[in-house]
C-alpha cells in the first residue's frame, strides 16, 4: 500500500499500514461521538490521486463533519517532527485538523531509502508500531469523548 512498485515497500507503507490496523485492533471498542472513517489512500506515487478525489466529491458539502485526519506516512524510524505534506494536505487546505506521522528523519534518510531495494524491515522499529499505534488510539478516544 502506497508504495513504488517492484520495491519492498516496509517504510513506504507498511508500517503506516501496520499502525493503522493496530489502532483499528484497539478501536474495536470505541463508543466515542463521532464515527470513524478509516480510509487508505495511496496518492503521491501515481498519477491522479484518484481515490482522495473520489472521497472529496463523496463527501461533498459535509467537511465540516470531520473533525480530524490522521496520515500515517512512513513512521516508526525515529521519532520527530512536524510535516507539512502529503495525503492529509487536501484537507488541511479545507481547514480540517490535521495529523501527520512520519518519521523525524523523513527528508534527511527515508527519503533516499524509500522508493528503492533498500526499503526493508530491518529499517523499522517494531517497537515504535506500538507506541504510535497506542498514541494515536488515545488521541482517536479523547476527540470521541468531547465535541470539538
């Protein structure tokens, strides 16, 4: 999911992929608010980005109904900071909340690793599946319990 064809594609989505299921996992209890979509979108690497404007034009005149937008792109390397790009920038412009997870050293190592052989396994911490998969799950929790 969401990666270049003919490369293994651990980084560049697997993980994402991972993290998401694993919230998906602790969510099947979740009796917050609000509903929870969980969509999986593949854009940057082709042409299009068929299936976010599929998705926009489904939800025509409802944006305001979103209450956030979590994109997992490329996490659980190492720990880092704010990204400003990517799937969840369509909704951004819209001024819907936005999180963005990747990983600290997105644009100084991943970067050059992605999209090639080298996007293996051995580059992910397992470790770091969880705790992102965990936070983001406590976050999911608080948003349902309050409206925003």
């Amino acid at each position: 999911m969401d990666t270049k064809y003919g490369t293994p594609g651990a980084i560049d989505n697997a993980t994402g992929v991972a993290v998401m299921l694993k919230v998906m996992e602790n969510l099947q209890n979740y009796n917050g608010i609000y509903d929870i979509d969980v969509i999986p979108f593949n854009g940057e690497e082709y042409y299009e980005v068929k299936g976010q404007l599929e998705y926009l034009n489904h939800i025509k005149g409802e944006f305001d109904s979103i209450k956030l937008v979590i994109n997992i792109d490329s996490p659980c390397i190492i720990m880092g900071e704010e990204w400003y790009a990517g799937d969840h920038a369509m909704f951004a412009f819209k001024g819907i909340p936005c999180i963005a997870v990747t990983s600290s050293n997105l644009f100084e190592t991943v970067i050059q690793i992605t999209h090639t052989q080298r996007d293996t396994i051995d580059q992910i911490s397992d470790n770091l599946i969880d705790q992102t998969a965990d936070f983001l799950t406590g976050l999911i929790n608080s948003v349902g319990e309050s409206a925003l």
